[in-house]
C-alpha cells in the first residue's frame, strides 16, 4: 500500500497568496520579497493557525529552486536538547548562503526556550546576521525576553475564523473525493476551534474510517462528544438526576474514548454557552470554578473516574 502523504502537507500552501485570513501578514511579507531583504521576524499565535506555513512559503518564493539549500527548519524543543539545536544553528548560518545573500532559519516553538537559552540564541543572532535571517515562531510572545523581541518584526496570528475553515475542508473533500454531509463539517469546526491543522487532521482521520463523513464519525474520531450531549449531562447534574447524568459520563468516557481531561475542558466549555435562563451567571461562575477545581484534581493524578462522579454530585448542590 503506499504510505500516503499527511494532510496538512499535501495542503500546505505553497505560495504566499495561498495562505488566508492572517490580516495582511502575506502582503507585508511579500513586500520583502520583492525587496530582496528579509528582517528578523517572530510570529506569535496559537497552533495551526499559518505560522510555519507563512515561513516556507516565503523562503519558497524568496529562493525558489535553492530553497532546501537555504532554510533550516528547526524546533526548539528539540528532545536531544538546546545544545543540538545551538549546533545546528551555529552549522548552518556559518556557511554562505547559496545564490542569496542569506539562509533563513526558522525555530518552531521558541517560547519553549530558557531564558537563558534565549539570550544565547540572540547572541547567535547577532553574530550571523550578515549570512541568517531567523524568524521564530511561538505561542505566546511573552515567553519570549525582550531583547528578542525587539530584534524581531512581531507577526500576530489569530485562529482562523470558521468561512475559511469551511471553505479548506470543502476544496480537500472534493479532491479526496469525500462525500461530507453538512454537520461533519460543523462538528469539524467545533473541534477545531480556529486550529486548521487539527480541522484537517480530523478530516483525514475521518475519511481513514469511511469515505463517506458524517457528523458520527467526525466526533468519534476526535473522541470529542456532540455539545447536546455535554450540555444534557449539565442539564441532568442539575436537575439532581445522578444515575442518568452518570450513564451518559459512561458514555463519553468508554464508547467515545474521551479522557478525564477532555471531558472537563468540553464541560468548561458548554457551561459558559449554558442558556442563561436556566443558569444564571452567578451558578455559571461557581460551576466553572468546580471545574477548575477538578482538573486541578486530574492533573494531579486523581483517579478519573471517580472526581468526575463526584464533580457531578457537586453540580446537584
Ligand atoms: N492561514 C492559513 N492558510 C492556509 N492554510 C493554513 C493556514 N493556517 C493553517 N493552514 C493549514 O493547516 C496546516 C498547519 O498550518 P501551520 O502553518 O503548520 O500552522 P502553525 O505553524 O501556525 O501551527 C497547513 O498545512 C495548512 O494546510
Ligand atoms: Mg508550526
């Protein structure tokens, strides 16, 4: 069988112009293109949202044929550790660039770095900046030290609003000649949240089960349950209906394979799109801080099963 190629890099765009949303940020970064001159850059934002995509396409366009030759792409949290991630730097901005006037190197997840690591990095930045440009990409951009920052052009990613979403899913459907009924889609985008890499992802998964995408299989696969189902196992908790509340958590847990955490980062979740009529803010709040309460309990290690019986006894108060 032929081992077939992920998604999101069978679909990563490979132009500039290909990459959607992201307020402008292509047309600023076509602007170096044509200028032949590339500055520092950090792109912050949340998971699967453009940034790494927005780094190749322009070193894509920047070298064309001599891409390869002139783009590292590295990440930061790398489990050999910093100081295979420092060499590999130092390696590849020591030599000249081939047909350009510089390499760019590109470091995924630079908000996982030391401090310390962090003002070595810029020091390495400093010293091949005639032969490297870097662009770094991070969650969140306070994680990173200032004097980066400042070396840096700052590129702010936001999740991908639901139209392009929609819209990507379809143009993959059709080339994967998928059948995809409407609510796959939908239920796609809950999951998703804004994350195209993860949109894609489910997709791919979904279409590993059946050709044919229903909103069933979307959910199972992301072992996520439907927002009626979370919201009526709320509804029974407080309406004091235990046993009913609890067959429903059986549910979640062993048919759709969803994990202590899953089930309580779905709960916080619906409970803040609860209808107000039936919980006012105030309960909301109290709720949502039960919840708080009990993650705190998984992380610790709690058994899951249990503190989430128990976080269901609690909503009957
Ligand atoms: N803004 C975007 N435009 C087009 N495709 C995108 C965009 N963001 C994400 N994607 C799709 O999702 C996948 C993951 O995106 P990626 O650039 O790796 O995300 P990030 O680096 O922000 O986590 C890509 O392969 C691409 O198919
Ligand atoms: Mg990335």
């Amino acid at each position: 069988m032929e081992i077939e190629l992920p998604w999101v890099e069978k679909y990563r765009p490979k132009k500039l112009d290909e990459v959607f949303g992201q307020a402008n940020i292509s047309q600023r970064l076509k602007s170096y293109i044509e200028k032949r001159n590339v500055p520092h850059q950090l792109y912050s934002g949340p998971a699967g949202v453009g940034k790494t995509s927005c780094a190749i396409a322009l070193a894509k366009e920047l070298y064309g044929e001599n891409f390869s030759q002139n783009f590292l792409e590295l990440n930061a949290s790398d489990e050999r550790g910093i100081d295979v991630v420092r060499q590999t730097i130092k390696d590849f901005a020591r030599t000249l660039a081939f047909n350009a006037d510089f390499k760019i190197i590109f470091l995924d997840e630079a908000d996982a770095l030391t401090r310390d690591a962090q003002q070595a990095l810029r020091r390495t930045m400093e010293r091949y900046t005639q032969t490297a440009r870097f662009i770094l990409s991070c969650n969140f951009s306070s994680k990173i030290i200032e004097p980066l920052q400042s070396r840096c052009v700052v590129f702010r990613f936001t999740g991908i609003p639901s139209e392009e979403i929609e819209k990507k899913l379809k143009e993959i459907a059709e080339s994967e000649k998928l059948d995809i009924e409407k609510k796959a889609i939908d239920a796609i985008i809950y999951v998703a949240q804004g994350d195209l890499r993860k949109a894609i992802n489910i997709l791919q998964g979904s279409a590993f089960v059946s050709q044919k995408i229903s909103e069933k299989n979307v959910y199972s696969v992301s072992s996520q349950a439907r927002p009626e189902e979370i919201k009526e196992m709320i509804s029974l908790a407080l309406k004091s209906k235990f046993i009913e509340a609890r067959n429903l958590l059986d549910k979640l847990m062993y048919e759709y394979g969803m994990g202590g955490e899953d089930v309580l980062i779905q709960l916080y979740r619906e409970l803040l799109d609860f209808d107000e009529k039936v919980l006012n803010n105030k309960k909301k709040i109290e709720l949502i801080d039960t919840v708080a309460e009990y993650n705190f309990r998984l992380v610790e290690g709690a058994n899951e099963r249990v503190q989430l019986e128990a976080l269901l006894a609690q909503f009957m108060k």
